[in-house]
C-alpha cells in the first residue's frame, strides 16, 4: 500500500531526530521562529489560487499550518 505524500508537513521536513522547525528555533529563538510563521502564513494567503495547476486548498493548508504552528508557540 503507498503511501500519501504530506504537501503540508513532508518528511524531507525532518533531518535526524529534529523536524527543521526545531532546528530554526535552536538556532534564531523561538521569538523570530514564530515571526517568520506569521510571515509564511501571509505569504501562503497572499497568493492563494496564483499557481497554476494547483489547488487552492493547498496554499490555505500550509497557511493554517504556520498560524497554528505559531499560536502554539505563543502558549508555551
């Protein structure tokens, strides 16, 4: 049976035991981490149906991915 490929979260994400988002906090701060969550997320919406020959929904997962990503940093 294959497997799904994550458009959202893609394995390529993930190096060793960390996902490259662990990594980004390491290194630049959980501050400047969820900034540029927020950035990713206008972008993703900003150009919502621009690309051609994909859909919509896709972009406006990503988008949800980094508000939700960065909320819930912002609760630690």
């Amino acid at each position: 049976m294959s497997q799904t490929y994550d458009y959202i979260n893609p394995e390529h994400y993930k190096k060793g035991d960390k996902e490259v988002y662990e990594m980004m906090i390491d290194i630049w701060g959980v501050d400047a981490y969820i900034k540029h969550c927020e950035m990713c997320a206008f972008k993703y919406r900003m150009r919502l149906g621009a690309k051609p020959d994909q859909p919509i929904e896709r972009d406006l997962k990503k988008a949800e991915w980094y508000e939700s990503k960065a909320n819930e940093l912002k609760s630690k």
